[in-house]
C-alpha cells in the first residue's frame, strides 16, 4: 500500500488518511478547479461561431451536386417520370429557396467570426456563401436546356 506523505511536515500518512498524523494538515488531494475567464468563453464562442458558418455555407451545395449527378447520369439510365417530378421538386425547393435561407445566416455568422482564432474557416464560409447567392441563376439555364 501506497503511503500519502504529507505537503507541509513531509510525514508519510497511511493510504487512506484524511489529515496527517503529525500536523494535522489535510493530505487529500483535490485537483485544482479550472474555470475559464469570461474572454477565454467569448472566444470559444466566436471559433463555434465560424466554423457554423462554414458548415452552414456547405449544405446548398448539396442540392446542386444531386442535380449535377442527376444530369450526368440521366441520359444512360432509365428512370421514371414520378422520380423526375420528385427529384425536381426536391431541388427547386432546395436549390432556389434554401439557397438564399440558408446563405443569409452563413453569411452574417461569417463576418461575426472573422474576428476568432478560426478566421479561415469564417473566410472560406463567407466565400461559399456569396458563391451560393449565384446557384439558383447558374442552375436556371441548364433546367431550361433539360426542358426543352
């Protein structure tokens, strides 16, 4: 067994002593209480707060990669009318609506984080997300050119 020798008169006290033999001071030990300062907590909150807007400004894109995959793969398989109307509604719902109600967010969070530690991950998102303003008017003119 393991003795616990004490802080102050360096007395080895038995393993599971509260207080020592010789001086009586406490020989449990209790590991330091870390609380982070309040500036410590902000910028904690500003870096979540960047790297939200960068995964913000990802999820429009999915939307046009399924279009892009649907247009790259509709000429070699045959697939039914009924999953063309459902895809389409899908992504006209997504891509021309979601784009801008979820840009808008993504945007305002990344100028709010360009002021933390994870700067990069608020440019990137702020850049994603201007990019994603134009979706809708690059995805215009393939869907006229599909429904001709």
């Amino acid at each position: 067994m393991e003795s616990i020798i004490c802080s102050s008169c360096n007395v080895p006290n038995s393993h599971d002593a509260v207080y020592c033999v010789n001086c009586g001071n406490s020989v449990q030990y209790f590991p330091p209480v870390y609380l982070p300062s309040p500036s410590e907590r902000m910028a904690k909150a500003k870096n979540r707060i960047a790297i939200a807007s960068f995964v913000l400004s990802l999820i429009p894109l999915v939307p046009l990669l399924i279009f892009m995959l649907y247009l790259a793969v509709e000429s070699t398989w045959a697939i039914s009318f009924g999953w063309i109307l459902l895809l389409m509604v899908f992504l006209g719902f997504s891509i021309y609506l979601g784009t801008y109600i979820i840009s808008i967010p993504a945007l305002i969070l990344g100028i709010v984080g360009c002021i933390s530690d994870q700067k990069k991950f608020a440019i990137i998102g702020i850049f994603i997300s201007v990019f994603n303003f134009f979706i809708p008017f690059l995805v215009s003119p393939i869907n006229e050119l599909f429904l001709k």
